[in-house]
C-alpha cells in the first residue's frame, strides 16, 4: 500500500471497529461537532461521552442520547477519538489532569486557540498521536469551515479519519499548523465581518421601505447562494462579481460606492488584524 492507500485502511478499521469519541469540554462548538457526527450516521450517539463540570451543558447531550460525565478521566478510559474543547487557560490543567491517561491507541485533538503543537506534545506523554483543530460557529449548523494540522505522532490514517469524519460539520482541510491564527483571522473571526455586512445590507433595504424581518432574510439568502456559487463552480469571486454587473446598470453602480468606501481594503485590514491578535495570544 502506498502513502494514502495506508491512511485509508487504517481510517476504515478505526470505523470498522465502531470509534468511541469523547469530547472534554461541552460546550456550544463542542456540542456543534457531536450534532454533526450523529446526523450524518458518522457516529452512534451510545458512543459519544462527553464531559463538563456541571450539568449546565451537559442535559443537551444527554437529550441526544450522548453518554456525560463530570470526570475527564473517563472520557480517556472508554473512548478512542478524544476532542479537547475548553478554554485555553484552561487547557494546560486539564493536560496535566488526563496525561497518565493517555495512550498509543488515543487520537487527541485540541481545539483551544491558541495553545500549540509544540505545547501539546510537551504537555502530553512522547508520541502521543495529537493534532490541532480549529473549527468557527457555524460548525454548530453543520456549515463550518475547519482547518487542522497534525503533530509529529499523528500520521495519515489519523488524518484522514479526522478530515471524513468533520465532512459533517462542514469544509475540513488540512494545512501547516502556520495557516491557523490566519484561519482565525479569516474564518473564525470572519464569521462575524459577514454578520456586519448582512446586517448593513438588510438596513440598506429597510431605508429604501422594506420590513426588517423580510429583508433579513433576503440578505441571509442573498450570502448563502453567494457562498455556494463560489464553492460550487470554483470561480474566482472577481469573475463571478463580473458576471453580475452589466454595462451602466445597478450593480456597477453600487459596487462603485463600496469602492469609494474602502470596502476591500478595510476588510483585508480586519483579517490582518485578527490573525496579528491571534498570533500575540498565543505568544501570552
């Protein structure tokens, strides 16, 4: 078998023999990720636990037919797949808590920001098969865009099993673990420039007399099917904004206020600043 033929079998037998996945942290994205994998068939809900200090994220889980617990060593004990989803700060204790835990057979994923591979495999026993993700909100609707990069102990096979299973909770790609506070920057914060511009579209149509509820979702719509052009025909986004400007029409029109504005210009700003402030948090 040759490279990828290796990571493919290995990815089957990991399913063949049922994964158990644990999740420590419950929170929202947490919680996202697992509505991802049960409702894709990925992974049957008698095989998730989870665990959280309190019942406060916990009942949720519970109503999904999840397996909880408030004891992260469990979580170790009875699964495979191990998602690490607490806060950053956080995380070093937790390391430390489940570290005599750990074994060969886990595959350990971080998704604290900030916190990287080489702080992970210090913290954690020598080989340990570990990798970083970063998922954004939109995971929690299955429409999210994730990036994640391997640690030296992780190979193909865990790759691989990772991207398939995260194909249910949206874009999964793998990427040198350099790419990620730019992800941040791009995806995970750029999820709320987009919330900005629909909000500004939507009030546009509101000045011009339109309902506010009704122009929402104009706008909502208006980005979604935006989206999946871009997705769907692989396009360059200025061919496909070509496409919809005619010669002395609307469009060219508007699109000519945007550039009085600044618009392209302020947005590669913002990703700027998001990745620089994601990159000092990390340094902290």
């Amino acid at each position: 078998l040759g490279v990828r033929g290796r990571g493919r079998a290995a990815m089957e037998a990991m399913e063949a023999q049922e994964l158990r996945v644990g999740f420590v942290g419950a929170g929202r994205m947490a919680a996202g990720m697992a509505r991802g994998l049960l409702r894709a068939g990925k992974v049957p809900a008698s095989n998730i636990l989870a665990s959280a200090p309190s019942d406060k994220n916990l009942d949720a889980w519970r109503e999904s037919g999840c397996r909880t617990t408030h004891c992260n060593l469990e979580v170790l004990q009875d699964t495979t797949l191990v998602f690490l989803a607490t806060k950053p700060h956080i995380l070093p204790g937790v390391l430390q808590e489940i570290r005599p835990a750990v074994g060969p057979h886990h595959i350990v994923v971080s998704m604290a920001a900030g916190v990287s591979l080489q702080t992970l495999q210090r913290l954690l026993p020598a080989g340990t098969k570990v990798l970083r993700l970063m998922p954004n909100l939109p995971c929690v609707v299955q429409a999210g865009a994730m990036v994640f990069s391997r640690g030296s102990g992780a190979g193909d096979g865990e790759a691989a099993l990772l991207k398939n299973l995260l194909s249910s909770c949206g874009l999964c790609e793998e990427v040198p673990e350099s790419y990620i506070n730019i992800h941040t920057g791009l995806s995970g914060s750029g999820v709320a420039y987009v919330y900005l511009f629909a909000e500004a579209l939507a009030e546009g149509a509101v000045k011009m007399g339109m309902p506010v509820g009704l122009a929402s979702r104009i706008a909502a719509q208006t980005l979604l099917g935006a989206a999946k052009m871009m997705l769907e025909t692989g396009e360059h986004p200025a061919k496909l904004r070509g496409a919809v400007c005619t010669p002395g029409g609307t469009t060219i029109y508007a699109l000519h206020q945007l550039e009085k504005g600044a618009l392209r210009a302020t947005v590669m700003n913002a990703v700027e600043a998001a990745t620089n402030r994601a990159c000092d948090v990390a340094k902290d």
